[in-house]
C-alpha cells in the first residue's frame, strides 16, 4: 500500500531546484495529476468493486447463471469502448470525456440499484465506464503536458488504477460482509456520484 502511494502522490511533487530538478522531468500542473488520480482510481474501483459485488447480486435476484458472464462483460465493456472513447476525446476534449465515462457509471449503478434485472447489459456499461475513466485519464494528460512530464502522469495513473483496484475489492468485501450486495452497489454509485462532482 505504501508503494502504491507513493506511485500516486510522488508524481504531485514538485521536483526540487539546482541540480537536483535537472535530473528528473519537470511536474506536470498538479491539478492535471489529481484530475488523473481521481479519475484512475475511479475507474479502477469501479470495475473490480463491480466484479465483487455482482455476481453476488445476480445470485440474490436469482440469476446466479448469468453470473459468472459479468466478469466477461465488465472486461468486454472496458476492451470495446477504449478506441471509440480515445476517438472522441480527440474530437471533443478528453475532460469532456472524462466526465461523460463518470456520468455513465454513476448512470448505471443507479438504474442497478432500482433495476437488478437489468444486471448484464449494465456490466457491460460499466465496464465500458470504468475502462474508459482510466485511459482518457491518460489522454488528458497527455494534451495538457509536454514529453518529459508524460512519464509522471503516466507513473500516477498507474499508481492509482492500481490502488483502486487493489483497495475496491477489500472495502466492497467488507460492505457484503456485514450489509448486501444492494449495500456495496449503493456505495460504489455514492462513489461515482463524488467522483463525478470532482471532474465536473
């Protein structure tokens, strides 16, 4: 956890003056890294949360043979979706996308949480959210640093879809522990409803 720390809020330093600063790339603007971090670590939380409670809440609906498709929806969603989202970030503006991607996972885990049936088609909604949080995030660095601050951005999206992948499945095991799958979905949409204000 320290490691994946220090991997997403390293990059937030400033590098230090004199000789020092010469050897590293200079920080990219810190509120395009926690515009990153935020994003990344969304994304990440969303898709591997959704991978722990749903199938969970396939079972209490009694679709409990449709569950073990979610995990191949939620990747299928996030696979597909990577190339047209990039295409229309290039057109529009990754931070538009961006928020778009938050919008649509917030969108879904509320029609989840009121539509339980509709769990399959909304995995792969997810997916496609999720997945797209943490490569536009990539992009819209990329349009608002130069070369050498690239590798930060790079090294803090990582960092942070990792910690939020790593960490989701830890709290949303826990929220399944002592509530429900209908608990854990309803804390993953608060998460996406805060992450969204934040990109908004």
């Amino acid at each position: 956890l320290a490691l994946l720390g220090a991997g997403c809020i390293g990059p937030l330093a400033e590098p230090a003056d004199g000789r020092e600063a010469t050897r590293r790339p200079p920080s990219a603007p810190r509120s395009v890294l926690a515009v990153i971090v935020v994003a990344a670590v969304a994304g990440g939380a969303f898709e591997s949360g959704f991978r722990a409670a749903g199938p969970l809440l396939a079972a209490d609906e009694g679709l409990l043979a449709d569950a073990l498709r979610l995990a191949a929806l939620v990747g299928a969603g996030s696979f597909l979706m990577m190339l047209p989202f990039g295409a229309l970030a290039d057109r529009i503006g990754a931070a538009s996308v961006l928020l778009a991607c938050s919008m649509l996972v917030t969108l879904a885990l509320a029609l989840l949480l009121a539509l339980p049936a509709w769990l399959l088609p909304l995995a792969f909604v997810l997916g496609a959210g999720g997945g797209g949080l943490y490569t536009i995030a990539i992009a819209y660095g990329a349009q608002r640093a130069d070369a050498a601050q690239f590798t930060r951005i790079v090294a803090a999206g990582g960092g942070a879809y990792t910690a939020g992948s790593l960490l989701s499945p830890l709290a949303t095991g826990w929220l399944l522990e002592v509530g429900s799958p209908l608990l854990a979905t309803g804390v993953l949409a608060a998460v996406a409803s805060t992450a969204t204000g934040v990109l908004w």
